[in-house]
C-alpha cells in the first residue's frame, strides 16, 4: 500500500509495465514535440517575441517618446487631448506607461511594419493590446522594441493588465490602425 | 520514549504519537480557518468581477484580491502542508515526533507571520497582491509577516527532516519510506529551495520598504520572487499527489501499480524544478529567447512528464483495486462502482481529473514562449490555477481531510448527506471560476482588474460581450464553489466539535478505511499481467484532449499581428 514501506524491498528491481513504459515514451515525446514547436515557430512562424532591449532611464526615454510625438503629432484627441501620433511607416514608434496612463495615441497604417518601443517611467504595466490580444511585461528601467505589422485596421485598446495600484482599471490606451 | 506518548490506531495499527497527533490537529484548524477567510475574500473578489453586481468598490477590490491570494495560496496550503507532513513522517513511520516544541514554535512563527500580514493588508495600506512587485509597496509587517510565515516553515520542514533520522536511527519501519512519505520527502525538499528563494527576494524587499535599501530592480525581482511563488506550486503537486495515494489506498485499497515508476515520478519534480520561474517571464524585456525556450522546456516539460505519469499510475492503481474487489467486470465497471458516495474518494477522483483537464493541459500552453503572448496577465491565468490549485491541491486536501477526522480527530463526521455532496459542488464549483476565467481571458479581459468596462478611462473600449457572460458565470460558479466551501467547514469543523467520539471500540466495528484484501500488484514478473483498459481509455483521452487544445492554441497565435 501507498502508505506502508514497499512489500517487496527490492522494487527498484522489478520490471516495468509495458503500458507505463509506452507512458512514459509518449509523454516524454510529447514533451521534445512541444520543445521543437517553439523552436519551429521562431523559424517560421510570424509571431514571434524580438530579444531587443536596452537598459533605459526613464527621463531619458519619456524625452525620446516625446520628441518623437513633437515630430509626428498630426492631432489631438477631441476627449482627452491626448497627442494623436502618426509616424511614418518602417519607422520607430515610442509609448510609454505611467500611472495612469498610455501615452500618446499612435496611429498607425495597416499593412506596415513598426518598430514599436515600449517602456515605464515608474512601476511595471502591462501591455494589453485587444482586441488583437497581444500581452507584454512592462518594466521600468527597460525598453523592449519589437516589430509589429498591424493587420487589420480599427480601434484598438492598451488595457494595462498588470496591477499598478488604485488607478489601474483606469488605465486604458488608445491605438488606432488605419487603411 | 515513553509508551504512554503512543496509543495504537484501532484500524490502521499504526503507533501514533500523541504529541504529533496534537500538532496535526492545530495545523489542519488553522489551515482551515484561513480557508475560511481566504474563500469569503475570494467570493468578494468573484462578485465584483461579475460585471451586473460589482460588488465592492476598486480599493475594498484591490484588498479583498491582496487577501485573497494570500490567505488561500499561501496560508491555508501551506498550514495544511505541514499538517500532513507531520502525517507523513511521524504517523506513517510509527515513529515520534521530532521536538514537538520546536514543531509548536515553527507553528506559532507561522500563526504570527500569517495574522500580521493579514492585519497588514486590512489596514489597506498593502493592497499590493501577493506577488507584491516592487516598486510597489506594502506596509513593511505585510513582507515581515510573510518572512515569519516563510521562516516558521522553514522550521516545521526541519521537524520533518529530523523525523525522518530519527525513525531510521530506531528502526520504526523496514525498508524504504512508503510512496506517501516519499511524495512528502519531495515536497519537503522543493520547500526548502523555494523558502530560500523567498528570503532572497523577500528580506531586502523588506529592507527596501523601511528605507535600508535602494531601488530594487524589478526584473530580478521578477525572476527570484517566480523561483518562490512556482516552486512553490511544485510544493502543492507533490503534495497533492502524495494525497491522492494515500486516499486511493485508504479508500479502495489501491496499491502503487509500480513503486518504481511512482517514485521516480516524483523525482523528476525535484530535479526540473530549477528556473522553472522562467515560464513567468516569457513577455519580459531583456531576457533572450534561448533562454526562455531552454529553461521552458527541460523544466516545465519533464516535470509535467512527472505529473502525466501519476496520472496514469493513481487511477491506474485504483483500477486494479477496484478489479480485485470484485468489479472486474467490462472497461468501466470498476469506476461506476468505486465509492462514490464517499466524500474522500470523490474528492479524490475529481481532484486527479480536473487538475489533469483544466490545470495540467492549461499550465504547459500558457509555459510555450509564443503562446503566452495570447495569454500572458489574462484571467486565463487564474483560470489556469483555479484548476490546480483549487480544482486540485484543495480538492485533494479536502478529500484526505475526510480521513483524518475520523481517524485522527478520531470523530464519527456530522451531516453524513451533506459531506457526500460537498465534493461534487466544490468541484463543480471549482471548474466553473476555472473555465469561466479562462474563456474570459482567452478572450482577453485583464486579470486583477476592477472595471473591465472601463468606465472611469480616458478613452473607451469594450470587451465582447461574451467575455462579461463568461463573468457573470463566473461569479454563479463562485456562488457554487463557496457553499461547497462552506459545507466543507460545517461538516469538518461540525464534526469535530460535536461528531461521535471514536474510540477504539466503536472504530473496529465502524472502519473507516478500506477493509479488503486489496489489490497485490507489482510482484515480481507480473509485468504482462496488468490490466488497466479503463485507465488507459481515459489516459488516452486525456491525452488527445492536450495535443487537440494546444493546437487550437497554436492556431489562435497565428491570426495575432505578425511580431518579431
Ligand atoms: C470559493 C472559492 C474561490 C473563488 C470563488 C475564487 C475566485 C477568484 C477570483 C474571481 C479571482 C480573481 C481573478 C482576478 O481578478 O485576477 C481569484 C484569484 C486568485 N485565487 Fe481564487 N477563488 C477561490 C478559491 C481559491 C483557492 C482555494 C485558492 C488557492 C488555493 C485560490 C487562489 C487564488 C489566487 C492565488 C488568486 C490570484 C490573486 C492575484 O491575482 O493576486 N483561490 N480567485
Ligand atoms: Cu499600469
Ligand atoms: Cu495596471
């Protein structure tokens, strides 16, 4: 029984069961399969995580995402004043996070490639993009950059879906794609 | 020793040590307790989320989460951990308790840890979850709570460890350890390594919170603190599965198909466990993709080979039982005839199924690189670990509970009915919040978010409106999940109050535990005679459920924008 000493001392020695064994290999396999998913989906699949990122400090990139919105602010929002941002296609485009906010607006044109920079001037955020539901750690001190191709154009939300406090289901971004 | 510390166990034969017996009992009440207050926290939590009540307002929310997390995850488990530690070791080994005082020290340090970081966080100024992210912070006695917590532990493993030499120096058992005790050894070294990893985080994030300490950088905060809080979960599979052998031998007499095959199943827990924190950091910045598909894949995917071999080896080994006890008829006849009115074994059962369909499968499809970024910070996640660690661990440690009354507390149970339903609605309850949160966040919606209609925002955005259904069931299957919860308390607490004393008389003619020969397996060259159809027909359902749904995965990942 599972709760007295083995009966047979020795156990280690007896053989195993052609079902656990066929278990066991299935399971093991089923495991390297999904190991090598994740490699094959780095060689060809397109959506995948970019590994750049610099250490930052948060003046220094809230000035950098702040000149850029200087040079390509083509509005304001009508709500919340908030700078509406469109960067040319191929380009670097730059949010930020802090409490409580995403900011600026971008807009940018489906079809073409970004590199988008994100980062936070104070706690961590998370960056919630839906509905197209992409999800990224937002640090402090780190700029992540990766290349985004938007694929569909609309309306779309920064939910900030890691906890930051009091003000954190108020913290909602905007991104808008167009044709 | 003095004999008079023993009495003998009318049922079991086995010598149980009074002192031992003592410390089990304080750590099961108050472990329970914190179940208590934890799943009322937890209530609260899951009305406010059903978007047509919203229960309390954003800052009661933000606490009641705080709490929630805390007090359930980390108290009420760990509490009952080391309640069946102690079980585990001095009880199943006949053997004395290492320094009972020590042992009553490490539970009044943890008492102490667990009511200080409560008060902590009810005062409101610590609202800050149980992960506790710097620079976020908390009131200092909300860490210095939990390091108490995290220290009294620490103590109460070495009472184990200690039980442990002491029953080998007086020869109390012969041979190895039996597989529960083995499971309980496991999990008793993942702590170790998980406290350690939790003083690492946790005493500078201390320091840091009075002052003494500088800025801490928040991604390796990030990565130590998931050497804590995962590990810890591995804490929870161990011992979770170690229940589910000892309620199967207990309640239909099942033995180990393979003592052999168990044991290194539980093996494969201690040795993948390391940087299986990296599973938590698949989004984050900074950290290179090699490394995440490294440490992914040899920890999360030989630890989960672990629990896929339990998988087969525990109904497994009830399916033999369950054979020699005379339903050896047909593919199923086994388990349509298995104990299902007895709380233990349901609870049991249900426990092995849900954490297998909802916690098993979700856990390795949220741990694959690629596929978090559709899940990652989404209630899919809680939705994931209300199927372990609630469909699961707490399942399986309610189903052992309804042994332990009779034959520790050594109380007949009240409300017999009651204590047959409480299984099946807590379970029900369970996989409710369990695949509602995960089809909300598989549809986006936030975790630890107040508003998901956003209406304080700058800006609006909606949700689908399937994703506020899936809340509203959500909050019903809470609803379910607390009366289970309550009914559990009634019917434990109830009894062992007021339940019918057991003496040694009344428990030889009202057995509480399996009275058959039960199942011998595992002789000696048998290895051609196993027969597990049924077993094998749910395994193998179990396993094209997995692949099926890890596709399907795959395929919603692939109309997301192209990254890179
Ligand atoms: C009556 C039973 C329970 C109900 C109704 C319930 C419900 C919930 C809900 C709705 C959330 C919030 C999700 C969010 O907004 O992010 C949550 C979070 C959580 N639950 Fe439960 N739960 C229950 C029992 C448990 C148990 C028994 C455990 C652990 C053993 C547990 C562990 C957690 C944890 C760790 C969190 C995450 C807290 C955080 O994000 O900081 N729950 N629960
Ligand atoms: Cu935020
Ligand atoms: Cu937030």
């Amino acid at each position: 029984m599972a709760l007295t000493p083995p009966d047979d001392r020795l156990w280690w020695k007896q053989p195993l069961h052609g079902i656990e064994l066929s278990w066991i290999t299935i399971s093991f396999l089923w495991g390297l399969l999904m190991f090598g998913m994740m490699v094959y989906w780095h060689l060809t699949g397109d959506q995948n995580l970019s590994n750049e990122a610099y250490r930052i400090n948060p003046d220094v990139y809230a000035e950098k995402v702040e000149a850029a919105a200087e040079e390509y602010m083509v509005r304001e929002d009508e709500n919340s004043g908030m700078p509406v941002v469109h960067p040319p296609p191929g380009s670097d485009v730059y949010m930020l996070a802090r409490l409580w906010e995403w900011w600026p607006i971008l807009e940018l044109e489906e079809g073409k490639e970004y590199r988008l920079h994100l980062s936070s001037l104070d706690w961590m955020h998370g960056f919630s993009l839906q509905p197209a539901n992409i999800n990224l750690q937002i640090h402090p001190n780190y700029e992540m950059v990766l290349t985004v191709t938007p694929d569909k154009a609309g309306e779309y939300g920064v939910v900030c879906n890691e906890y930051c406090g009091i003000g954190h289901h108020q913290m909602l971004g905007k991104l808008i794609v167009v044709k | 020793m003095s004999n008079l510390m023993f009495r003998t166990c009318p049922e079991t034969g086995l010598k149980v040590h009074g002192p031992a017996e003592a410390l089990i009992k304080a750590n099961a009440v108050v472990a329970v307790v914190f179940l208590l207050i934890g799943g009322l926290f937890g209530l609260l939590v899951a009305l406010t989320r059903w978007q047509a009540i919203h229960l309390l307002p954003a800052d009661l929310f933000y606490l009641a989460l705080t709490a929630h997390g805390a007090d359930v995850l980390v108290f009420w488990i760990i509490f009952f951990e080391v309640a069946l530690l102690y079980f585990a070791s001095a009880i199943l080994l006949n053997c004395r308790l290492a320094t009972p005082r020590i042992a009553w020290a490490a539970f009044f340090l943890m008492l102490a840890g667990a009511v200080m970081a409560n008060v902590a966080v009810l005062q409101g100024e610590s609202s800050v979850m149980f992960t506790s992210y710097v620079p976020m912070k908390a009131a200092p006695h909300f860490y210095l709570g939990l390091i108490l917590f995290a220290v009294g532990t620490l103590v109460a493993v070495a009472v184990f460890f200690g039980t442990l030499v002491i029953a080998k120096q007086e020869k109390t058992y012969s041979g190895s350890v039996p597989l529960v005790t083995f499971g309980a050894v496991t999990a008793a070294i993942i702590a170790v390594y998980t406290i350690a990893s939790g003083a690492i985080i946790l005493i500078p994030t201390f320091l840091w919170s009075v002052g003494l300490v500088g800025e801490i950088d928040t991604l390796t905060y990030r990565i130590v603190w998931w050497g804590f809080g995962h590990s810890s979960q591995q804490i929870n599979v161990a011992a979770q599965v170690a229940c589910w052998y000892a309620v199967a031998a207990l309640t239909v007499g099942a033995k180990p198909i393979s003592e052999k095959v168990s044991r290194f199943a539980f093996l494969l827990y201690i040795c993948f466990l390391l940087l299986a924190s990296a599973h938590h950091l698949l989004v984050d910045p900074g950290i290179s993709s090699e490394w995440k598909v490294f440490n992914t894949s040899y920890a999360l995917f030989l630890a989960v080979l672990g629990s896929m071999i339990h998988g087969m080896s525990v109904p497994g080994a009830i399916e033999v039982a369950q054979r020699k006890n005379g339903f050896a008829h047909g593919v199923f006849t086994w388990l349509r005839k298995a104990p299902w009115g007895n709380p233990a074994f349901a609870g049991m059962f249900l426990s092995v199924i849900l954490f297998g369909f909802l916690g098993g499968i979700t856990g390795v499809i949220m741990g694959t690189e690629q596929l978090n970024i559709i899940i990652h910070n989404t209630l899919y996640v809680p939705g994931h670990f209300h199927g372990t660690v609630v469909a699961g661990t707490t399942l399986a440690f309610m189903s052992i509970t309804y042994l332990v009354v009779p034959l520790i507390f050594r109380r007949e149970l009240i409300f017999k009915r009651l204590a047959q339903l409480q299984p099946y609605l807590f379970g029900l309850g369970a996989m409710g919040i369990s695949v509602f949160m995960m089809a909300a966040g598989t549809l986006g919606v936030s975790r630890r978010h107040w508003d998901m209609a956003f209406s304080d925002a700058p800006f609006s955005f909606d949700y689908p409106p399937a994703a506020f259904m899936m809340m509203g069931l959500n909050g019903m299957s809470a609803i379910v999940a607390s009366l289970g919860g309550v009914a559990f308390i009634v019917v434990i607490v109830g009894s062992i109050l007021f339940g019918k004393k057991r003496d040694d008389a009344f428990a030889k003619e009202n057995p509480v535990i399996f009275q058959g020969s039960g199942a011998t397996v595992a002789h000696h060259g048998d290895a051609g005679s196993l027969k597990i159809p049924g077993t094998t027909i749910l395994v193998a359902v179990f396993f094209l459920s997995f692949v099926l749904y890890y596709f399907v995965n795959w395929k919603y990942l692939s109309e997301v924008w192209p990254l890179s």
